[in-house]
C-alpha cells in the first residue's frame, strides 16, 4: 500500500533520538527532510534570542526573525544562532521541547 503525503512530528532515528521532523512518504519510500529555522531579532526577558521551528505558533513576525537554515535537530539551528551574532541563543519552548527534556 502505497502513502503520499507529508507529517510534521516527532520521530525516532535508529530507535533512539527522538526529532522534530518533517517526514515525507513518497509511494512507499519515508524520508526526513530537514526543517526551517529561524531566530527572533528581539531578546526575551532573560536577555536571550529564541529560536524557532517555521511551524512555531509564537514564531515573530517576518520583520522580527531572521531565516537560519533547514535542520534536522534544534540544537543545530542554536549553534548557528550563537554563531551568527545571535548569543545568547536558546531553543523556543513551545517548538523545541526536546531541548528541554
């Protein structure tokens, strides 16, 4: 039986990492493709800049982020944050729980 279509969700990689994935069903096949990130322009209270999934609900307006790039894990799309000017970084609560676990 053959699915298409696609599921924004958790998933687990050879029976252990739990992700945040976008998985892909193309006739049979799955892939996991990476998923868009972005970081808020503004701090929150802790002085920190919060990086969000494109599927975020409290994801900022397109004048208050900045695109970071597809990842597969969170904790990816953090380092670039810090990397690019962005430090403080931290992963957005609502989007990124398995950051939190």
């Amino acid at each position: 039986q053959n699915f298409l279509g696609s599921y924004y969700g958790f998933c687990y990689i050879n029976g252990s990492e739990l992700l945040y994935c976008h998985i892909v069903f193309l006739g049979g096949i799955m892939s996991i493709e990476k998923v868009k990130f972005f970081v808020d322009h503004n701090k929150n209270d802790k002085g920190e800049h919060t990086v969000h999934r494109l599927t975020c609900p409290v994801l900022p307006g397109s004048r208050d982020r900045e695109y970071l790039g597809k990842y597969r894990e969170a904790s990816d799309a953090v380092h670039h944050a810090i990397k690019s000017d962005f430090d403080p970084a931290v992963a957005c609560q609502d989007c990124c729980p398995e950051c939190f676990e």
